[in-house]
C-alpha cells in the first residue's frame, strides 16, 4: 500500500518500526510466545503515538486511518520478504501484538488485529494456518477481551473463509481447533450460530444404487424359468424392497435372476411363511437400497408427517436394526466384536501406541460421506463404529418424534418461535413404537468396545441437545444475566455470615431448671444457696410424729375448703401424708396397726407407750440406716409444705378416701 508523500503515515510507520526493533531485543529468539504487554513499553505507548503525529492534532478517524496504513505497509512488506517457517516471522507476531495493544487503547479501529489476521490466513497454505492458529490460540482471552462486537463479524467471516479451504476428511482436527476458537471467543447465548428458521440440511444427498421399478419374479425350479404367482396362498407374503427380506428369498434372487446391465437392484416376489421371514436374517443384498433410503428421512424429518414415509422408515429402520443384531451376533460367536481397525492392526503397533493408538482408532473413524458402493456394504456394516454411527443417526431423529407427542408440544405452547415448533402430533401407536425403538437403541449401542462410555457420552450430548431447542424455542432469551448490584451482595455476605457463624450456649438450655438459687447469698444469719440443700431434713427419714401436725391441718383445711377443686387438691395431699405414715409406722409400730378402726384416724400410731432409754437409742439409730436406703424412693415436706406424690401402689388393706 502506497502512502508516499504522507508525513503523518511516514512518521507513524518510523514510530512503529522502532516498537519492532524494541520487541525484538525482548524476545531475541523469536517464536510466539510470550505475549508482548504495555509494561514492556514502559506504559507509554500511547505517547509514542502521539509524539509521532508532530504535535498536531487530527480526528479519530483520519488517525485510525494513517495508523492501519503504516500497520498494513510494514505487515506487507514482512508477509513478503519472510517465510512463516523463518524465525524472523516472529515480527509478525510482534506487530499484531502491538495493534491489539493499540486497538484496547484505542488508538486504532478494533477489528485491525482480525483485519491482518484474515490476510495472513489467506496467503499460507494449510500447514502455515496452523501454526496462525497457534498464535490465535495462545490470544484468544487477550484479543476477545475488549470491544468484541467491533471484532465478531471479522473472525466469524475468517473462520468460515477457513472452513471452506479444510477438507472434513484429512483436516477433521484443525476444523475442530477452528470450531472451538469460535465456540470459545463468541458468548454462550450469540444467535450467530442459531438455526433459528429450523432449516434442514437437504442438499446433503446420499447417491446409491437405486432399484428400478421392473419386478423379477423368481420360481422355485432349478433351471431358472419364471412363473408368475397369479393366487398366493393366504398363509404366505408378498416383499419387496421396501419389506422384509429374507436370506433364504435373496439367495435365490441371486441364483435365479441375471444382474442387469445397469447394475440397479429389481423388486423381488416371494413365497415364505410370515412368521419365517420374521425370524430370518435380513439378506444384505436385499437391505441397501433400503438401508440408504432412510438417509433421505434423517436428512429431512418433517417427510415422516406423511403416513406412508412413516410406515416405510418404520420397516426400514426394524429391518436395519435386524441386521445390526444379527452381525453383532456373529461377531461375538467368532471372537471379532472389535472394531476392524484393532482388530487388523499388528501387535507391535499396538504395543507402540498403547491406549493412545485406541483413541486415535475411535477419533478417526469418522467419515464425512459414506461410501454408497454395493462392493463396500457388506464390510460397512460389519464395523462397530460404522453400525454406531446409523444407530446414533435413528436415536435423533426417535427423539425428534418423542419431542412431538401432546405432553412435549403442552409444554411449549407459550414459546414465542413458532418456525421450530410443528403441527404434526404424534399418534398413540407411533409413540409406543418409538419408545420401544429407542430402548433397544439403547441397549445395542451400551454393547462391544466401551459400549458403556459410548452411549453415556450419546445420551449426554442428545439431552443437552433438548435444552438447547428448548432455549431456541423461546427465542434465544439472554443467558447472561445482569451483574447484581453491590448492596445486594455486600447483605448476602453478612447474611451468609450470620448463618455459619459459630452458635453460642445458651445460659439457661431448653429443658433445663434454672439453677440460680443456688447463688443467692441471702440474709445474714440465714443458711442460704448450697447451705439449704446441705440440711438434715432434706435427706433424713422423718418420724410418724412429724405427720401428726400437717394431717390435723389437712383435716381442717378441708373442713374450710369451699370448692370442689380445693377440697380435691387437699384430700390428695393429705392422702399423700397419711401414705406416707402408714408407711414409715410399718418398720417399728407394725403391732399397733391392729388398734385402727377407721383408716382416716390414725392417732393410735401417734400414740405410742413411752420406751426406755436404751430402746429409743436402739430405734434411733434403726430409723437412720432405714431412712438412708430409702431417701432416693421418698420426699417429705415438713412443715405445712405439700409433699410430692409417691409412686408406691397403695395397701390393698387400707382405703385412702
């Protein structure tokens, strides 16, 4: 690009070329790595910009517009005088370093970087985009970070311009490398991406050898002659193509019938019980056109809405599955379940490439087109990976038609695009076949080599695969929500705080007594706190006399009680009393429970004779060892002080009224 005469490019191109030389001296061995930064400029790039423009003032965009022509010529004239494979290039990593510096400033146009990037990638061949990759891989975060939106339509048209120059069958990794550097750079929820129309990929036609519409019909004789069946039996079938076939039916087409000279498969008559063609093996001859004709549907669902092209993919895809078995099941009775492949590999290659190699035969089974010859079909389906491929193919489109159902469709009947959702309602009998379908698809696909992996891996993909058109059926709604505002956070944060902070005791637990009588010092001179609990009454057992007092005020209480509830609560009390008397006169006065005549009366074990000296010693001391063995079974209040109830069943002697 010329820009002879022009003082301003001619400076900023000098200005620029010494940021050149100064990049150099950091990293003089070249190579991408590491990322040039405004530190290496001592942060002041901007006023080295600037001093290049000689002090006058221009616009923002005839300095955008003399900035990218100084860029484009020294980019142009390294391009030119440097081979990517040189260790010089590394200047161009540099500069496009330093227009991205500029760019974030911003002191040049935004989509410059991207701008260079684009005409670097069309001018090196394959090999030299990858290792343009590289430098873009080791940028992304760097070169996405600030004004994305400037950016997004120039690396969306680089990275389609790209695409179009790979080849999906020898480039099937860089186009994958290409794909995650868009998935990475564009946000979660850009509609650049989005089918938002529903559009179905119809130009993708697989070409076979269709059937032609003559029908052979075979005869049972040895010699070849054909007769016509004018009336078959009610017990047996007509099949075609588009049925069931069976191998003993496709045997005899084969020995029976010449090929044409087209080479076009022909629709075959045959005389077999129903339920034999059942149980039989699908002949491979008689499957491919069948077999390739259900590409047409995966390629175009909504074809299945028409009653016929359902009924044909049904019996196309039961006889396929069919077959599947059936080679599955031959497979394991020999012992060669394992993907061709590995299977044909040699031993040394194995040992070399170890559980790397394995990977490497999974990752590159993948075919973009598959190959349609009748040579070929026969080893097609004997691979496991080709046989996943077809299975994973009806397991979409199966839960295409699950998602038609009413429960699925009333679900999404508030969705605002209408493009992605159909009319077609799936009838009862189809959702039972498709279920059904879908459960042995699921089995089939869990057997052979990690059959476990491989359909955890499938059935993930497919249900986020759910969301993501349930996201695209309500329009793409933002799935970036707004940042929350700092006093929110900051009132979480305590809350959040408050609620793990460590609890502390309570001074008095749930369920407890409070205790705190026990500091009370009280009066001087009085017993107080422990002291109260420390006195002999309290763990002592009383004598009968002690009762004699609080029973007559019992008794004259109860004369004075005037309601029914008081007379109550004092009758039990002063039962409680006489329990209690009765009791402790068992253990010394047992002899003058013969002088009681009324149970309410029992002055008579209050009257007691008079004994000696010795004797009231003697029962003293009785009395305290009887007293200490029973002080956990009792309680007494002396004193007029209601005593508590006793647990002890009553005499069966006595009545307590």
């Amino acid at each position: 690009m010329s820009s002879a005469g022009i003082s301003s490019v001619d400076r900023l191109t000098a200005s620029l070329r010494k940021l050149l030389e100064r990049s150099n001296e950091l990293k003089p061995d070249g190579g991408i790595e590491p990322a040039l930064t405004l530190t290496n400029f001592g942060g002041n790039l901007e006023t080295i910009i600037r001093g290049a423009e000689g002090g006058v003032t221009a616009n923002a965009q005839d300095h955008y517009a003399a900035l990218e022509t100084a860029c484009r010529n020294i980019f142009y004239d390294l391009l030119a005088s440097t081979s990517i494979e040189e260790t010089s290039f590394s200047q161009i990593w540099n500069l496009l370093d330093i227009v991205s510096l500029l760019s974030d400033i911003p002191l040049c146009e935004p989509g410059l970087v991207f701008w260079l990037v684009e005409e670097l990638l069309d001018s090196q061949t394959i090999d030299g985009c990858r290792v343009v990759f590289d430098y873009l891989d080791s940028r992304r975060e760097r070169l996405t970070a600030k004004h994305f939106k400037q950016k997004q339509l120039i690396i969306l048209r680089a990275c389609n311009e790209l695409l179009r120059r790979l080849s999906r069958a020898e480039d099937t990794v860089f186009c994958g490398r290409v794909f995650i550097f868009m998935f990475q750079s564009f946000p979660l929820g850009d509609r650049s991406s989005v089918n938002l129309r529903g559009e179905y990929h119809v130009e993708n036609v697989t070409v076979f050898d269709k059937t032609s519409s003559k029908q052979a019909i075979i005869s049972d004789s040895f010699d070849g002659a054909m007769d016509v069946d004018q009336a078959p039996d009610a017990t047996r079938k007509e099949t075609t193509v588009s049925g069931d076939l069976t191998g003993d039916a496709a045997s005899a087409g084969q020995s029976g019938t010449p090929q044409s000279p087209d080479n076009t498969a022909k629709t075959v008559k045959i005389d077999a019980p129903e339920d034999k063609i059942q149980e039989q093996e699908p002949d491979t001859e008689a499957l491919y056109p069948i077999f390739w004709s259900l590409q047409d549907v995966f390629s175009q669902p909504t074809r299945l809405f028409e009653t016929s092209t359902f009924e044909s993919f049904k019996s196309g895809l039961d006889l396929t599955f069919r077959k599947f078995k059936a080679v599955q099941q031959h497979q394991q009775s020999r012992g060669t379940s394992k993907l061709p492949s590995a299977a044909h590999r040699p031993l040394k290659r194995k040992r070399a490439g170890g559980e790397s190699e394995q990977q490497d035969d999974l990752a590159g089974s993948f075919n973009p087109r598959y190959l349609t010859s009748r040579d070929l079909f026969d080893l097609e389906i004997s691979d496991l990976a080709f046989r996943r491929h077809i299975l994973v193919q009806g397991l979409i489109l199966v839960d295409f038609l699950l998602s038609l159902t009413p429960k699925v469709k009333k679900k999404l009947e508030s969705a605002s695009n209408k493009s992605v959702l159909y009319n077609y309602t799936l009838p009862e009998e189809e959702f039972k076949w498709a279920t059904a379908m879908r459960v042995e698809i699921a089995t089939y696909l869990q057997q052979g080599q990690e059959g476990k992996f491989y359909y955890r891996m499938v059935d993930t993909v497919l249900s986020r695969d759910k969301n993501w058109m349930h996201w695209k059926a309500e329009g793409c709604p933002l799935i970036k929500q707004p940042p929350i505002a700092s006093e929110s956070f900051i009132e979480s944060q305590k809350g959040a705080q408050r609620t793990s902070a460590p609890k502390r005791i309570r001074p008095t637990p749930m369920g407890s007594l409070d205790l705190g009588f026990l500091l009370n010092t009280g009066d001087e001179g009085q017993a107080h706190g422990l002291e109260i609990l420390k006195k002999p009454a309290r763990y002592t057992l009383p004598r009968v006399e002690d009762f004699k007092g609080p029973i007559m005020e019992d008794d004259f209480d109860l004369e004075m009680a005037k309601t029914e509830a008081e007379k109550e609560s004092i009758a039990v009390a002063k039962a409680s009393k006489m329990w209690r008397t009765l009791r402790i006169a068992s253990k010394n006065r047992l002899n003058l429970f013969d002088k009681l005549e009324d149970v309410n009366d029992l002055t008579p074990l209050f009257d007691r004779p008079p004994a000696s000296q010795g004797d009231d010693v003697h029962q003293a001391k009785k009395e305290g060892v009887e007293g200490e063995r029973s002080v956990e079974k009792e309680s007494v209040a002396v004193n007029g002080v209601q005593d508590s109830t006793v647990t002890e069943p009553v005499a069966p002697a006595i009545e307590v009224t």
